[in-house]
C-alpha cells in the first residue's frame, strides 16, 4: 500500500468536520478534503466568519483556523474527491429506519451504500475505506461486496473505525482520545490508518481488533454510557418519593471505585444522534437473533428515559394546579446538552410536545441552536403543523426576554451561563407564584428558596 498523501471524507457533519480538522492539523502533510452534497453546509465550512461554522464545538474554529486552506478543504465534487484518495472516510448519516423492515430500530443503511457504490464507479486504483459512521455489526462486509462487485476490479481494504467523541467536548476528545480503535483484516491498510493516528496518540491507546468487534463495541460502548444515565434516572424518581437526594446518592456510590462516577448525573433525560439509534440498533440486531431477552433488558433503557422526559412535562402540570392551558412556560435551553448547537432527540422537543398538548405557551432561549431549527424539530414529530407550533412556540434571543411575565422557568440545556443570570431580577419578571423546574439540577436549590422560588429539581 503507498504512502497515504490524500483523504477525502464524506460526510461533512459533526462527526466528519470535527474529526477531519484534528487530522488535518497534526498531520500537515497529508491533504485532507471533506466532501458533502449540501453546498450551504460546504459554503459554512468555508466561511471566512468561523463563527459561523456548521458545527458549534468549543476550539473547534481554532483548529480549522489553522488547517483550512492549508491541507484542509471542504468541497461539493465528491467524484473527484473519490479519485484522488489514498483513503476515503465515509461519515454520512445512518438514522433509525422509519419505514419497513425494522421501522424504529434499525440502522436506516441506504446512504452507507450510495456511498459505497459511488466509491467502486470512480476508483481507478487501489483505495482503503474506513467506516466512521456508527453501523450494525457485519455492515463491512456488505460494503466490501458491493465495492468488490461493482468497482472497476482496483483492490478495496475495508476498515471500521467508529467515534467515541462526546459532543460538547468532541476537539479534545479527539487531541486526547481514551483510545482509538480500528478493525480490520488486512495489517498493511490497518498500518495504514494507525500511522494517521500514532502522529499525535499514543501507541498504547491504539487498539486493533477484528473489524466485527470494532463495529459492536461502538453499539454497546454508547449502551452502556446510556444505562448508567437511564438508572441513575431511575433512581431519581424514588429520591423524590422517599425525601433522599439523587446528587447525594450519586455521590456516595460514585465513589466506589468499581462503579466511578461519570453519566450519574440525573436530568431530564438523555439526548443526542448516539445512544437511542445505538441501542435501537442494539435492541434490532439481538432480535434478528432471536436473543429477545438480550433485546427486551436494552430497550428499558429507552423506555426508561422516555419516562423522565414525561414525567418531568407531568410535574410541571400537576406543580401548576394541574393546568398549564395559556400559562407562559419559559424554556432555558434547546440543545441536547452544552457546547453544542446539537438538537437531536434533544429533551426539551418533547418536554415542549407535552406541553403544547395541553395548550401551553412555549417561549424558547438557548445561546447557540436557530429558530428554523427548533421549528424543524417540532415539525419532525409529526403531530401538528408548522402553523399550529408557531401559534404555541415562541423563540426569542434575549433570556430575559423569555422569562418576562413567564408562569414557569424550565431548564432543559445545562448551559453555563443560565447559572449567572440574574435570578432576583426574574422572579420580579415572572408571575407569581414563580416556578423554575431544574430538568439539569443547575442551580442551588438553596439560592432559588431564599429567593421565593417554588423551586422543582429532579431527584429532590
């Protein structure tokens, strides 16, 4: 296999443009071009304003900043891109099914398998193909199939590669990741992509496995991070029927070192295009094994954190007198969790539904995510029109703003700056008697009691 002096990525998303930045900056002798059908994002990438780049991510614009234009480049040919590799990254989306066989819970695979057919009608040599997206397990082997049978007879090495990045904090989870794992069966292209890495990671933290258990241990890396939350969520709900505190319980288990302490911080719920597709994926998989009882105990942890989200809308309704009809319910927050712009399977879009069933007034702040896209969100569920959600949801750009003459404050984002507002100067905003409901456990129940709150935290 040659020298690797050329990536393309397709797929230029928040895995793809991230992912492919970091490469970039520690590897400046290799060009790397990321590749996307949707010019507007392509034109974003490119935007000399990187503040208005398509992926918010904290350092993100300072890495692009110093790649692009270098050996970094984003670009709409995808068919030249394809030809000049030595390697090709496909990054595209695989969302959940929502037609046919495996409606709800499997891996939606239609845009993996564009991709690979447009590989094998481009290439004229030899090229290695690296799964980035999150797939079922034995997807590479359908790849290579359709790659091998479909191509102009160049040699294809497929590689998986999957990401572990926690979005909020995917630039340093790239510089300093916990491991990088790659599968697959041919050493000299596994090589390959280990020198990529090893130009910054560390040897140790490189592991190489067969490409079957690459491809599982993405799905069941992201179940089990989603269990942990879904039982300490549980949890939360007993802690507030028998007077226990979850932070004080977390806290006290957390220490052992067995259990450790990481994603067992209750909330609302959980969010974002990872850990329900996963372990929908997951639930499918075992199914089509006939392993029902593997798949019936993973899919709890779905239906567990569908509670919390329902049971946080209900507890709002049953606190304000068991009607929120026409009441201004101020929402603090829309994206899935802070540092990011990302709304997928976000909380709050179905904290809102809720409410707007009951004829809520909706007003929404959050710092980073647009009005189009929390309309888009809303309109995604499929349960009303745009027409309707705009006469139930307002979205403003000011907090203040949004808390004005509000029944209610709900959190649903643990943005940092909500903890610095000036929460006297709300209450004198808000209706009275004011309600803030904690669906993060942001602020100091404390504080907010001293202050005339009626003050609803998860847990407590």
């Amino acid at each position: 296999m040659r020298e690797i002096t050329k990536i393309t990525c397709i797929g230029a998303g928040y895995v793809g443009g991230p992912t492919m930045s970091v490469i970039a900056h520690k590897n400046p002798n290799i060009k790397i071009t990321v590749v996307d059908l949707n010019s507007a994002r392509i034109a974003a990438w490119n935007d000399e304003n990187l503040a208005n780049l398509p992926v918010y991510e904290p350092g993100l614009d300072e890495i692009v900043r110093d790649a692009r234009h270098r050996n970094l480049f984003f670009d709409t040919d995808v068919e030249r891109a394809i030809d000049e590799a030595d390697m090709i990254f496909i990054s595209v989306n695989t969302p959940t099914k929502t037609y046919g066989k495996g409606k709800g819970q499997a891996a939606d695979l239609k845009y993996i398998e564009l991709c690979a057919r447009q590989i094998a009608a481009v290439a004229k040599d030899d090229k290695i193909v690296v799964e980035k997206s999150t797939l079922p397990v034995r997807t590479a082997a359908a790849l290579k199939n359709i790659l091998d049978n479909t191509g102009n007879g160049v040699n294809f090495h497929v590689l998986s590669n999957p990401e572990f990045l926690a979005e909020g904090t995917a630039v340093s989870d790239l510089l300093n990741p916990d491991r990088v794992l790659i599968g697959g069966d041919d050493e000299v292209a596994i090589e390959a992509l280990v020198k990529i890495y090893r130009s910054w990671v560390p040897e140790e933290r490189i592991l190489t496995t067969n490409i079957w258990s690459s491809e599982l241990s993405k799905l069941v890396a992201n179940a089990f991070l989603a269990q942990r939350v879904s039982s300490i969520n549980a949890i939360s709900e007993l802690c507030e029927v028998t007077g226990a505190n979850v932070d004080e319980v977390s806290r006290a288990i957390g220490y052992d070192s067995r259990i450790g302490s990481k994603f067992l911080k209750a909330s609302v719920g959980f969010g974002g295009s990872c850990f329900q597709k996963d372990i929908l994926n997951l639930v499918y998989i075992a199914r089509t094994y006939n392993l029902h009882t593997v798949a019936d105990y993973w899919e709890q942890v779905i239906l567990m954190n569908d509670h919390q989200k329902s049971r946080f809308a209900e507890k709002i309704i049953q606190t304000m007198y068991n009607t929120v009809n026409g009441k201004r319910i101020a929402f603090l927050g829309w994206a899935f969790k802070k540092d990011t712009n990302d709304t997928r399977e976000s909380a709050a879009i179905y904290v809102a539904d809720y409410l707007m069933d009951e004829e809520a007034q909706v007003v929404v702040y959050d710092p980073k995510v647009s009005d189009n896209q929390i309309y888009s969100d809303l309109v995604s569920l499929g349960t009303r029109s745009l027409e309707e959600i705009k006469r139930l949801v307002t979205i403003v750009n000011d907090p203040y703003d949004a808390v004005g003459d509000a029944h209610a404050v709900a959190i649903l984002t643990e943005w940092d700056e909500f903890k610095t507002y000036n929460w006297n100067k709300i209450k004198g905003e808000m209706k009275k008697p004011a309600f803030v409901f904690d669906g993060r456990k942001l602020l100091n129940n404390i504080e907010m009691n001293k202050l005339g709150f009626e003050y609803y935290a998860i847990g407590e």
